[in-house]
C-alpha cells in the first residue's frame, strides 16, 4: 500500500493482526523531537545511477494526543552517504515548528 495509507492503518492498530501491529511498533525507534515531539521512524539513503546521493525518513510523530504522519527526502549537494541520518536530524529539529508546537 501506499506509504501514507500503510502509516495510517498501522497508527490506526488496523495492520493485519495484532501481532503483526505489536511487532511493528516494536522494531520502529523512537526518538525525541523539538517541542516535546516523540518521533518514531525509519531512515534510509543510497546513490542514484548518475551518483548523486539520497536520504530520507519515514515516520510518524505525536505530541498530547495529537499525530502526525510524515516522509522526508533529500537528494544531491549537501546529501552524505549517511542521508538518511541527516534527514532524521533535520526532521527532529523542526518537528516542533513544522507540526505547530
């Protein structure tokens, strides 16, 4: 499924069992945003054909009950082998301003 929509139904406890949905949310890491943001999410980066490097991080967020469903990429100048570290640290850096603290 799409990833937003897979997201969803997981935040959701809609995965297909709820072994499935416990297993999940176990392996996923948590981490502390701005603004007393929890960030729990998945980092990821490569190279495309031309050699240009990419990163992202894929999650979600959630603050006094409220949620947020997120996916940010970077790709090309700036971008390390370790992209999808620097997209996590950006997300946890603004996650407060972005989600409206």
């Amino acid at each position: 499924c799409a990833l937003p929509i897979c997201l969803r139904r997981m935040l959701a406890h809609r995965l297909a069992s709820p072994a499935a949905h416990a297993k999940t949310e176990a392996i996923i890491p948590q981490f502390v945003g701005t603004g007393g943001w929890r960030v729990h999410g998945k980092t990821g980066s490569g190279a495309l054909p031309d050699g240009r490097l990419l990163g992202w991080f894929v999650g979600w967020a959630d603050r006094r009950g409220r949620g947020v469903v997120f996916a940010r990429f970077g790709a090309g100048a700036g971008m390390s082998d370790a992209g999808g570290k620097q997209m996590r640290e950006a997300m946890l850096a603004e996650i407060g301003a972005l989600a409206g603290v």
